[in-house]
C-alpha cells in the first residue's frame, strides 16, 4: 500500500484546519467589543446592522450589542457588564451626560472606549466618533435665515435635555437664530427623541394659550413628524408650517423621503457609518495609528436636494 497519498491528506486537513475554525460561527473570536447603546429606533437599528456587517468582515471580532432603552440605570449595568465580562473594547452611545462613572470606570481599567454619537462631560475615553452637532444646528439656522425670506417665527423642539446631541443642536442653533433680524424663536421646548413623546409634549403645548409660530424645528425627524400630527389635531394649517428636523434617514417614511414629498421642509444628514466605527475599533485594537476625535461629515437635505 502506498502511504503517501495518505499522508499528505492528512498533512493538507492539519493545514487548513485554522481555516475551518475561522469559519465555524463557534470558533473563538480574537476580540470581543461591547456596543452600548443608549436606545432603540431605526437609527440605531441601521447603525447596528452596519456594525455587524462591519464586524464580519474582520471575521475575528465577537460583537456584543446592548441596548438600553433610554434608561441610564440600565445603560450603566450593561456598560459594568461588558467591564465584567472582559470585553476587549467598549464602544457607548451614552443617552446622557450623566452616564460617566460606568463610561470612566471601564476606562480605568483598561479597556479601551470608543465615545460615539452623543457624549459625557467626562474626558475619560480613548476616542470619539460622530457628527458636529453644533455645526448641524447653526446651518439649520443659515439655511431657515435665507429659505424663509418674510423671516420665521420659529418654534424650536428640542431633544432630551440631558443628552449632549441636544445641548450642542440648541447652542449652534440659537447661537445663529440670534444674529439674524429675521428669525426669533418664540418658544422652546424639550421632548425625548421619540415621536409620541413629541406629539405628547406639542399636544400640552398647543392645548394652553401659546405664540403663533411659521416653522417648527424639531432635533430630529421623528419629533418632527409627532409635532405635526399635534398641530393638525388643533387645528393649525400644517401645509403653511414648515417642519425641519435632523436624521434625515433614507428607508421608507424616513426624513429624506419626507423631505422629497413636501412634508418636511428641511432636514440632515445624521451619519450612522458602523463601518467606520469599527476601523476605527480595529485601529486601536490592533495598535494603528488612529485620531483620538473624529469627525463624520454631515449634510443639509432640502427639496432642491433630497432626491
Ligand atoms: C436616535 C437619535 C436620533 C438623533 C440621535 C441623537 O437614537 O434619537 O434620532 O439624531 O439619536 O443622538
């Protein structure tokens, strides 16, 4: 009998063997990563799906996703658990300023953090990733200043106060605002990020005495829409109110498509980009060189764009 077929059969399936492993879904990954995120909406559903898709492509990244449906208490557990469980590094979208102890004792140890989307006031992270906020209210502002040219009174809806998007959408927004003759805010409020609670909150509002208003900005789409739905139970004419939010999501019913139809009047651009999240995960994971702050590039949506 001829052994050598034999052997190097044997041979061959010892050197693909790590091949096999690779590819079985059990094999042991290199690194674990932590998602943290602070809520659940079609936002983060596609900033989730990018980073799974991400992940995969690396084929050696267990990604472990939580959310925490806007409950800081639970944010702060996930966040200790991940810390606990020894992940590898921690990427947290925080709901609020206030989450930074759990955000900064998992930096202490050791583990890396990736900040991205809103932030703490802690400086205890490795690096952060998202959109100028501020930048995206202030060119709201210079867009409404030149689109309504009999000048707007605006009614500004503004997300959660404690979450660090909200903050800085309302510095850079009414920063603008106040410079030009033409505009004034007549109102302002807070909801939290949610179209019912927007609805809700508008409903309130619309239900006592308030000042008239032309256009309504809300910090993000879905808030938009809710305020809508309250001005047209009282009874305003919402087709000479104009409606601006920020996300702008492509998929059916999202704010781009709104904005295409009429029914919004502007919104922006609010880039989820998984994929550069997890480069930039893969950077620091892998010792490359990367930027401690990063900035993803957003854009204005109006009529004359959106398609
Ligand atoms: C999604 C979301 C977006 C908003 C962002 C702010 O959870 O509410 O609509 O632009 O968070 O962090």
């Amino acid at each position: 009998m001829n052994l050598k077929p034999r052997i190097f059969h044997k041979l061959m399936l010892l050197l693909m063997l790590p091949l096999f492993l690779s590819c079985g879904g059990s094999a042991k990954k290199q690194y674990v990563i932590g998602v943290s995120q602070c809520s659940e909406d079609v936002w983060r559903e596609k900033l989730n799906e990018e980073l799974r898709i991400a992940a995969l492509y690396y084929n050696n990244v267990d990604l472990r996703i939580k959310s925490a449906y806007d409950d800081v208490k639970l944010q702060t557990e996930q966040i200790n658990s991940f810390v606990d469980e020894g992940v590898d590094l921690l990427i947290v979208a925080p709901g609020q300023v206030t989450i930074s102890p759990a955000i900064d004792r998992a930096y202490e140890k050791g583990i890396p953090v990736i900040i991205f989307d809103r932030r703490t006031r802690s400086d205890k992270y490795t690096a952060y990733i998202g959109a100028d906020n501020k930048e995206i209210g202030s060119s709201m502002a210079e867009y409404l200043a030149g689109a309504l040219p009999g000048g707007g009174r605006i009614l500004e809806l503004c997300g959660l106060s404690t979450s660090s998007p909200a903050i800085e959408r309302s510095e850079g927004f009414d920063s603008v605002v106040a410079t030009r003759p033409g505009l004034e805010i007549v109102a302002q409020a807070h909801a939290d990020w949610t179209e019912e609670g927007a609805f809700r909150v508008m409903d309130s509002l619309l239900s006592k005495s308030h000042p008239q208003f032309d256009c309504l900005f809300a910090h993000n789409d879905r808030m938009a829409m809710g305020a809508r739905r309250a001005a047209a139970k009282h009874g305003l004419d919402i087709n000479s109110i104009q409606f601006c939010g920020i996300d702008a999501m492509p998929q059916n019913g999202g704010g781009m498509r709104l904005v295409t139809d009429g029914t919004l009047f502007a919104s922006y651009i609010y880039p989820t980009r998984g994929d550069e999240v997890i480069q930039l995960a893969m950077n620091i994971l892998t010792k490359k060189d990367y930027k401690r702050e990063n900035q993803l590039s957003s854009a204005l949506v109006t009529r004359d764009n959106a398609r």
